[in-house]
C-alpha cells in the first residue's frame, strides 16, 4: 500500500493511520442509529477511555462498534505484543475500513455484539479481559441492548473490565442492573460532543 505520493507505508504506519473524518461523517449518513457521533473521536476521548480500560494489562480486548478505527489504533499503540484485538462491526460499511489495519494482533470481525459468545468461539479467543464499547446504546432497541449487555455479562473474564463511551447514561439504565452499579463515570468534555467514559468490573462471582 502507499500514500498519495507514491511512497510505501510500513505495517507499523498502516496501524498508526487514522481514517478521515470524512469516510466516519459517509458511514453516519449510511446508517446513523449505529454511529453516535458524526465525527471520529478526540484524542482526548481516546485517552480516557485507555485509562478506564487499562490495556497495558490486558491479553484478550473486545471492541464493540469501532467505526472508522480511530479508537482500534489507539488500543493497538497500547497493548502488549502478546495481546489480541477482535472488533466487531455491524455496518459493512466501516468494517471494511477496518480491513485496512495491518497488525497481526487484531481481528476484524462483521457481526453483532448480541453473538459476542459465537464470535469469540469463532475466532479460538477465550474470555475477555476487557470489552470496550462505541456503540450507542441510547439508539438500540432497548431489547437488543439488553441483549449485549447480558452478553458482556456472561463472557467477560473474572475481574475483568466493560468500559462504555456515551454521550448519554442510557448504558448504565440497562447495564447496572446486569452487572452491578457502575465503579466509575467521568466526562469528556473536549471531545465532539461530550461523551461519558463508564466503568463496570466484573467481580469473581459475577
């Protein structure tokens, strides 16, 4: 691959390659109740959500609703070379521009958070140790959300860690009663617009 120059890009830069905001605004037009923001998310946004998660500690991530892969590359840069990375994407759209990050940690998958079980089966991965979630649960049908939250439930690993970016609290309505009352929510305010950063922790008796 190489840029509009003719230069070649390396696998490291092809990671480290941030899409357009203008390939996540077509993605909102295509299908706007799975995308909660018109533009791609801060670098501010993204280092919050890199802070909840705690990624350097991490072997197995899941990313539920990566858009364009601004927040995938983010996740990269930070995890271990032993580590995976398995996204998954409803919209055929903005999977295939995940099909351009080359970094043989991550998997790109098309499909439902609701089959987050199959899908892990699917792909040889054993349980998660931290799930991260784009999607905005305010605009899923509330029985769909149910659903992804149950399945976060039922296959995050022990002690393990579901952190959700909002821009609103309809996450915690649905999800604390599944896994408890949130640890933490802080806000992003320097980020378009303002996204809330949810914790859960799933406890050894979850």
């Amino acid at each position: 691959m190489s840029d509009m120059d003719g230069e070649s890009i390396g696998p490291e830069e092809k990671t480290n390659r941030r899409t357009s905001p203008g390939a996540f605004f077509r993605g909102f037009l295509r299908e706007p109740r799975q995308v909660g923001s018109v533009i791609p998310s801060s670098r501010f946004l993204e280092n919050r959500i890199l802070d909840a998660s705690e990624l350097g500690q991490a072997k197995r991530v899941v990313e539920l609703g990566p858009g364009t892969g601004g927040t995938t590359r983010a996740f990269l840069r930070h995890l271990g070379a032993e580590a995976r990375l398995l996204s998954i994407e409803l919209s055929p759209f903005f999977n295939e521009l995940l099909d351009e990050i080359e970094d043989p940690r991550f998997t790109n998958h098309l499909g439902s958070a609701e089959d987050l079980a199959a899908i892990l089966e699917s792909h040889h991965l054993g349980k998660p140790d931290v799930v991260i979630s784009g999607i905005p649960f305010s605009k899923m049908p509330e029985a769909v959300a149910n659903r992804v939250a149950q399945a976060v439930q039922d296959n995050l690993a022990e002690g393990g860690r579901f952190v959700a970016y909002q821009f609103r609290s309809d996450v915690a309505r649905i999800t604390d009663p599944v896994m408890g009352a949130h640890e933490s929510c802080t806000l992003e305010v320097r980020n378009i617009p303002p996204m809330r950063v949810y914790r859960w922790f799933k406890s050894a008796a979850g």
